[in-house]
C-alpha cells in the first residue's frame, strides 16, 4: 500500500467546521474530497475545493490567503483537477497534511482569526459543482462477476460467463463528451431496437432504460505511450474514486452489442459525482483482493502482486435509491433498491490500471476508469435494474404500490457510497444524482 494510516484519519480528530463532526456526515476531515465548483449563479471562475461537512473549502482562496504553499495548492486554482492529479502521490500527500492541519479544531490559523470560515468557506447548497476533471479519454469495466454472469444468463442463457472473464479485466471505451455532472436531467434516449424476433427492427424512444451504479477511478500522472504500468506501481496512478451511473438503453443495446459491443446503449449520458475521495482517505478501508472460487485460474503475472492480493480491495458500501414522481409530488423519501461493495469486484483497481496500460496504451491525468457495475452475490447487491428485474420479468414493487420494470420518465435515481469500520470515522463519496425526462 502506498498510504499508510496516519495523523489525518486519526478518529479523534474534529474540525472548526461545526458540520464536519457529526458521525453520520460523508464529510468529516479524515475523508477532504476533491471537486471543482463555482457560486450558484456567479461569474466566478470554477476552482478546486474540498468538501468539510456542509461546506466547501475554497482551496484557491486559502492559497490566496497564504494557508496552503506548495505545487499542489497551485493548482487549485485551476477549473479541472487534472494538473493536480499530474503532480501524483507526494504531492497530494502533502496537501492533504496542510489541509487536514487547517481544519482542525486546535488549528492555529483558526485560533487566530475565529472568523476564517467567512472568507475561505462557502456551504454546498449554495454551490454548483462541475465535472472533476477535463476527462480526455474514459473506460467502463465488467469488474463484477456476479454482474456479467446475471446479463451474461439474460442475454446468452447458453453460455453466460464468457471463457475470457477470468483472465482479461474486460472493458470498453466509453464516450468523454457526455460525461455530466450529478443532477444533470437525463433525456430518454431514441435509438434502433428490435422487439418482437419475428419482425423488422423499429426507431423511437428506447423502452427499456436503466441505471448501473459504479465507482469510477480517476488517473493520477498515467504513462508515456509505450510504456505499460507495472502493478506494483499501479495505485500510484489512481488519484481517487467517485461515483459513477453508467445510464443504459437495455433494449437499443441487446440489438446492436454483437460483434462490437456497447455503443449508442450507453453513449447518451453518463452521471459523475462531484466529489473524489483520495485512494490516501480510504487507506483505513482496504481489504483483501476478491477471493477466487476454486477452478478459477489465478491471474497472470501481469496482474499478480502480492500487495494488491492483501491489500488490493476497498470495503466501500454503494448504495442506489429511487424516487419516481408520484413519490415526490407525495412527498415520500426515496426508496433503496440495492446494497452491493467494491469488495466484491473480481478485479482489484490496481489490476484494472494495469491491464488497460498493459499493451502500452497511455492513461493520462483526468482519465475516468468506471469500475462495472458493482453487483454482489445477493439479490438486494445487484446493481442495475436488468439484474434487479431479471431482464423485466420480474418487477418491483415500490412502498407506494408502483412497479417498475425499468425506469419511467419522472424517476430520479440516486447513488450514495460510504466505507464504515470499527475505530475509524465513517466517510462517504457524496452522491450521484440523475432524473429521466422524456424522449421529447
Ligand atoms: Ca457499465
């Protein structure tokens, strides 16, 4: 492991922002997320912030203030995170110290000013938070096996697990350009699909439209073109994990995913969330590599490192919510749908990194690497409504009496994730919101 546990998650440690301490907070300063905001209906230009409780630390204001020094505090001014992820390990290490160090209670510089927050905080709610990083190129992975052997048993019932599965960390190239925010309206797609086998295939709105809830990686310093990441290096390379909703026309997909894969099914809109929990706050969180049934084969030497098999795994708990608009206009909270971890992917972040360099293709700062969906062996961890409806066939049933197949305009799914363990505070990523609007 890189990160080793130190000062910064300390349990003990509280912050001079009130709403950074209540336990049930994603914020707390052992967790200091990284996004990039800007004021709700400002001109001000987009800067790096990290969030404390119900607030944003304006990280280009402290450097203006002379709170925080270094390269790193540099680029915070700056409107994507990606020239800080450039910079790698020491250097984030280091601004996570200095920031950890300003929020504190005892902090000296608040002991000083008790009036510090007014200048260097604005609360979330008054904030619109933009997309992370300038993401230049993104993949979507298959990491969960559980997941690709449910649609592999809707789609081909002969033959669900491919024979590659357990050798190759599977994934495609997804689309950059419609990446968007959390609580960016989601617009049904139109698209081809063909519902009845026996007849031509038609166009219109798509019919069967889904979620899948994954944890996305963002690239830290990446690799020359050419030059693969070895896996001991690979977590050198992931700067942080968000939330990732990977929105899938189920049915446009079925008729064009043979012989190339995804494409128009998943290009219509992609949710990120905004805040970044740094592989260094989730050090108290990791956990062994998944464990592999007997009969599987073990993973290449590529992909075998002996610290990624005992610490390559993180215990984060993603959850997914809906709350269709009868819901809301009642004035009902939504309703949890799944449960699943990132501990029950088959393929550690450090072997996916590796896998995606290891044929000398270059992963540069900003890249978003989205892990799968993030099913488990349970029914309430499937991740996505095909597995949650086996294909529609099964619906749901809602506290209200709707039911849902797949979702219906009006329905706003939301994604949370949090780690918990025994003697560490409890840190969260935030959530990921997205809400259907019709085809038009
Ligand atoms: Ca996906």
């Amino acid at each position: 492991m890189i990160y080793q546990i130190d000062e910064t998650h300390n349990s003990r440690l509280t912050s001079w922002v009130a709403s950074a301490n209540p336990p049930e907070t994603d914020f707390p300063i052992q967790n200091l997320p990284f996004g990039v905001f800007t004021r709700a209906g400002s001109s001000e230009a987009p800067r790096v912030g990290v969030a404390i409780g119900d607030q944003i630390l304006d990280l280009a204001a402290c450097m203006g203030a002379g709170l925080l020094t270094g390269e790193a505090a540099e680029c915070c001014a700056a409107p994507a995170l990606n020239s800080l992820l450039a910079l790698g390990s020491e250097a984030w290490t280091a601004l996570r110290r200095q920031i950890s160090d300003l929020l504190r209670a005892d902090s000296p510089a608040y002991q000083a000013d008790p009036h510090l927050g007014e200048r260097l905080l604005i609360p979330q709610e008054q904030a619109t938070m933009l997309l992370p990083t300038q993401v230049g190129d993104y993949i979507d992975g298959y990491a969960s096996k559980y997941h690709a052997t449910n649609v592999g048993s809707l789609y081909r019932p002969d033959n669900p697990l491919l024979p590659n599965y357990t050798y190759v960390p599977i994934a495609y190239h997804g689309r950059a350009s419609s990446l968007v925010p959390s609580g960016t309206t989601i617009r049904r797609p139109m698209g081809q699909t063909r519902p009845k086998a026996d007849e031509p295939p038609v166009f219109g709105p798509c019919a069967q439209l889904d979620y899948e809830a994954e944890v996305g990686m963002l690239v830290g310093p990446g690799n020359p073109l050419g030059e693969p990441i070895p896996i001991a290096q690979a977590e050198r390379h992931i700067f942080g994990l968000c939330l990732v909703n990977d929105w899938s026309a189920r049915d446009i997909q079925r008729w064009e995913y043979q012989p190339l894969g995804p494409f128009l099914a998943k290009s219509f809109a992609t949710s990120v969330s905004p805040w970044v929990v740094t592989l260094a706050a989730l050090a108290p969180f990791r956990v062994a590599a998944f464990a592999r049934s007997e009969g599987d084969p073990a993973p290449l030497p590529y992909l075998s490192d002996a610290d990624d098999q005992a610490h390559g795994g993180v215990a984060l708990t993603v959850e997914v919510w809906l709350r269709t608009e009868k819901m809301r206009v009642a004035g009902m909270a939504p309703h949890r749908l799944s449960r699943g971890s990132l501990a029950d992917l088959y393929w550690t972040p450090a072997q996916q990194v590796t896998h995606y360099a290891s044929n000398g293709s270059n992963l540069r700062p900003g890249d978003l690497l989205a892990s799968g969906t993030v099913s488990g062996p349970t029914p309430d961890a499937r991740g996505c409504l095909l597995e949650l409806t086996w294909g529609g066939r099964d619906p749901l049933t809602l506290p209200n009496g709707e039911t849902r197949r797949f979702l219906e305009d009006g329905d706003e799914v939301i994604m949370r994730a949090y780690c918990e363990r025994e003697g560490y505070a409890r840190i969260g990523l935030g959530e990921c919101v997205g809400m259907i609007a019709s085809a038009g």
